[in-house]
C-alpha cells in the first residue's frame, strides 16, 4: 500500500508539469497583445494566460446567454479601481489587460513552486544509502556520519514457514502433540500476520576510523555529549529503565575506551541493565565512568544513573532489542565497507524498507498556499494605488483651486486657466512643453512611475494627467461642458465635483460671482488639506508603533540577559 501512494504521489508531479505542457500546446497559437514586452522565454506563460483568460470570458457569456452567470471575488472592485486608474483606456480592455498579467504572473508562482517540490522529490527518491534492503556503503575516513532511518517489518517468509510447519506437523505427528504443535505455529503465524510493523529507528552509520590528529581534537567533544548520547529510549539520567545506547567504538577512535561501573550487577559496561526483577517502587544508583586513552593522554568523565523498573510492554521490549541489535551490529561491522541490517531479533525475522524525509509535500502545499495569496494580493496593490491617487488629488486640490483664482483673476478664460495648468505640471514632470494646447499621449498608457530628465525617477502627478486629458477633449472637439463634467467624475471626489459643477453652471447660465466662489472654495481647501495633514501624521505615527515596540524588546533583552547570567554566576 504504501508503494502504491509513493507511486500516485510522485505520479502528482508529472501530473502537474504535464497540465502545464498540455496548456502550453492549446495556447501555442493565442495571439499576445500588442502591450505584451515580456522576455522570450516567458512568452509562453503569457500565452497560457490570454488563452485562460479568454476561455473564462467565453465560459462567462455562455452562462450569461443561459440565464447565470458566476462572479469572481473583489473583481467589481477591480474593475472600479482600473477604471479610476485608466480612465482612457476602454472598460473591457483595461480589465483583460490586468487580469492577464496577474494569470500569468500566478501560472510563474504555480510552476516554480511546482518545480522546487518536484526537485526536493527527486532528491528525497535519490538519496537513500539503503542498498537491496540490508547494507548501507560507510563514508570514507574523516567523512561525516550517515543517517539512516528505516521500518522494521514483519518478514513474508515468516508466513511461510508458519504454513510449511503446519502442515510437516499434520503429516509427521499424530495425537494432542502433534495438534498442539500445530495450533501453536498457527497462532503464531497469525500474531504475526496482524503486527503491521514494529516502528521506525534511526540508526547514525559513522565514517571509517579517523587519523590521530582529528581523534585528538574530538576528545573534549565526545565527552561532553554523555550522559545525554547513552540514554536511548529512557528520558533522564535518573530513570533508566531500559539498556543504555552506548556508542561504537569507531565513533571515538583513535582512542582507547574503558568503561567502569560501579555495580555490575545493576549496569554493565555495555549498557545493559539488570532491573527484571525490581518492584515499581524500587530504584539504585549506579556511577558509569568513561575513559579514553591516547598518547599518554587520559580524559575521563564520571556519570551517575539510576536504574529503576522496566516498563512492561510487549511490543517496547521487543523495540528495545530492535535498537540494540542495531547498535550491536554496527559495532561489529565497524571496520568493514558496509553495515549489514540484522535479518533476525529475538527469534522473529525482520524485513527493512528506508524512510526517506520527503518535505516536497509540504513545499508544494506550500506553493499552493503562496499562489491563492498572490491573487488576493495582486488586487490589494491595485487599490492601495487608487487610494494614494485619491489622497494625491485631495492634497492637489488647494493649489489647483488657488491657480484658478490667480489666472481668473488676471482675465484668462477657464479653458485657458486649464491649459496653463497643464503646461505648469508638463514643466514639473521633466516633460517638454508642447505650447498652450498639450497633445501629449494619453496617461494611463504609461508606467506609475516616470523618469525626470536627471535619470531618478518621479512619481506621476495624477492631477497632471486629469488635466491632459481635460485639454485633450477640448482639443479633440467636446464641448466644455462635457470636459469639466468628466473631470469631475474622473476624479471621484467631492472636491473635484463641485469644482466641475461651478465650472459647468458658470458656462450654462452665467455666474458674475465665479472668482468670489471660487476664493471661498481655495480658502476651505486649505483647511481641508490641513486636517488632511493631521491624520496622515497621525497614521505615520501609528505605523511607528510596531518599530518601536520591536525596538523596545531588543532594548530589554540587551539589559536582562546580562544581568540574569549576572545574578546565575
């Protein structure tokens, strides 16, 4: 069972690239837009994304003709903030141009992800040391250790041999021995059947015996890893309750190793511990002495145990035999090539199979998770820029209306005051001024960010843009009522539309009070701006807060750290 889901699950990955190979051949005759200026080797992503967008498209109007229809989260959303952002562009086009883009850029963030699981599959599948199920190739001298995690596995020829002694016990004995025998293979053949497994064991398979400079310098170091390395199963020094794992000799070579303890009879020099016959409540210490021994160099390190009642668990015994077999065997093996699995433990035959750490789950999952977070992300971006575009326009607006009153004031006609106003933000952009009708290509078409003609790069003046294409329209034939109208829809604010609406009733019926009006709003502008000012000084302040509290935590741990190893000294 467990071959068959390793096999569906490395199957998902080559289900995965090939949903991507098969989307690419659908997609491989899609017509990229004329705005696409993607690298060539992207050009295939992009023509994935067009060919999705364009099926969900189709998809959608076919629901529409039926009656239904299906609605994407936070895309009227979308849909407002692209219309607020390109307000030249087409409705339905600034809508497939983004979501193009975002398909394509979560299909980048959905193969990588997909590629880096595969890859970290592949290595997981490759990099067993485990050969025919029984040896493990040893690193070579001053190599490092070997991890080798394996399943112990009821054997398939213990089954057999269950079968084969019931019936040679039929046929060969007769009477209520041979029946008993009989019986007794049986139930034997069937507790066997019914264990699964007898758990997982990690086994550190170390290199071949190092030179004497490196032993020399790894004395101190294997010293201080008891008494913490000879545990084993148990939990603390003082509750030893099953063998010690005590380490190779080839894990402390070159050195000599003596063991001392001082009751034998409690623990002996190999770990094993004699506590069979001990009561729940009964306990002995026990001092375990090690000693290595080089060159006339002695380093030695006294331990204390204490040796209490063992666990009666069937299953934990027969684990605990387990582990040390494994240990027995790769102590024995230390100064061969390969280190050989035991095939039997007390009496039972053992099959081993290696537990490779395969993470690519958790990585593609991972991915998954990274991609639906993209989407939701790409749209948040999108609307924080039209709310810094809403906030740039309220921060504009009394300088706007204060140039109004100025030119107003000097006998210049609106129209003119409009076009004079769009010279002055072509002059504060970097751009050329193009006389007193700009014609300059329609904003939106171009990048949030525009470079001066000093190479850094600004940040667009939407107002500037709103008044190019105010004069744009003018210059285009529409009347001035229309323009001023749809300035001050384009702007979406409140400001803007009563500008527009002063404008409008001032060319519709005449108004002799337009420059009182107008001064009025300049004045009332400015102490808008102001409060304007005031909250977003005190969101910068909030934002500090989170700094500030990270700063503070640095600061305490600089004062307590040192004076608690202070005080513990």
């Amino acid at each position: 069972m467990e071959r068959v889901l390793s096999i569906l699950y490395s199957g998902l990955y080559v289900l995965l690239l090939g949903g991507f190979i098969l989307l690419a051949v659908l997609s491989r005759r899609e017509e990229l837009p004329a705005y696409a200026r993607d690298p060539p080797f992207l050009r295939p992503l992009r023509r994935m994304a067009c060919w999705i967008c364009r099926r969900a498209r189709e998809g959608r109007l076919a629901r529409q003709r039926e009656g239904g229809d299906f609605r994407v989260p936070g895309a009227e959303g979308v849909r407002s903030d692209l219309q607020a952002l390109y307000p030249v562009m087409k409705a339905k086009r600034q809508e497939v141009r983004y979501q193009a883009e975002k398909v394509e850029k979560i299909l980048a963030l959905l193969l990588l992800w997909i590629l880096l699981a595969g890859s970290l599959h592949i290595r997981a599948l490759r990099a067993g040391i485990l050969q025919d199920n029984v040896s493990v190739e040893r690193a070579p001298a001053g190599g490092e250790d070997q991890r080798l995690c394996v399943k112990a596995l009821p054997a398939q020829e213990a089954e057999d041999d269950a079968d084969s002694g019931d019936r040679t016990g039929s046929g060969a004995g007769t009477g209520t021995e041979t029946e008993d025998r009989g019986r007794g293979s049986g139930d034997e053949a069937e507790a066997q059947a019914e264990v699964k497994d007898y758990g997982t064991y990690t086994v550190t398979i170390h290199a071949r015996r190092y030179t004497r400079e490196e032993a020399q310098k790894r004395a101190r170091e294997i010293l201080d890893r008891f008494p913490d390395s000879l545990l084993g199963t148990n939990s603390a020094p003082d509750m030893i309750r099953t063998p010690l794992s005590m380490p190779p000799s080839s894990a402390m070579a070159p050195f000599a190793v003596t063991w001392e303890s001082s009751r034998y009879a409690v623990l002996d020099t190999d770990g094993s511990i004699f506590n069979s016959e001990y009561t729940p409540d009964q306990s002995e210490a026990v001092d375990l002495t090690v000693a290595l021994t080089y060159a006339g160099y002695r380093f030695q390190k006294k331990m204390n145990f204490v040796v209490r009642a063992p666990l009666h668990d069937e299953r934990e015994e027969f684990c605990g035999e387990i582990r040390s077999a494994l240990q027995s065997a790769e102590e024995e093996s230390a100064s061969g090539a390969h280190f050989v699995l035991p095939r039997e433990v007390a009496g039972k035959t053992l099959d081993w199979r290696e537990q490779a750490e395969d993470i690519s789950g958790s990585v593609l999952l991972l991915g998954a998770a990274a991609c639906a977070a993209a989407w939701y992300i790409l749209d948040s971006r999108l609307h924080e820029k039209t709310r810094q575009r809403s906030r740039q326009l309220a921060l504009d607006y009394p300088k706007l209306t204060s140039k109004f009153v100025l030119y107003l004031g000097a006998g210049m006609s609106v129209r003119n005051v409009f076009y004079k106003c769009a010279a002055d933000s072509l002059r504060a952009d970097g751009r050329k001024k193009q006389g007193a009708a700009p014609g300059t290509r329609f904003p939106g078409e171009n990048e949030i960010q525009r470079t001066s003609r000093s190479g850094q790069k600004q940040e667009t003046r939407w107002l500037g843009e709103e008044l190019l294409l105010v004069c744009n329209e003018l210059e285009s034939g529409i009347s001035e009522t229309e323009a001023y109208m749809h300035f001050g829809r384009r702007c979406r604010l409140r400001q803007y539309s009563r500008l527009s609406s002063l404008l409008v009733q001032n060319l519709r019926r005449g108004n002799d009070t337009l420059l009182q009006v107008l001064q009025e709003e300049a004045s009332t502008s400015f102490e808008e701006r102001k409060n304007l000012a005031r909250e977003l000084g005190e969101e910068a302040g909030t934002k500090l807060l989170l700094p500030m509290m990270i700063m503070l935590g640095v600061t305490m741990l600089i004062i307590i750290v040192p004076a608690y190893f202070g005080f513990s000294m």
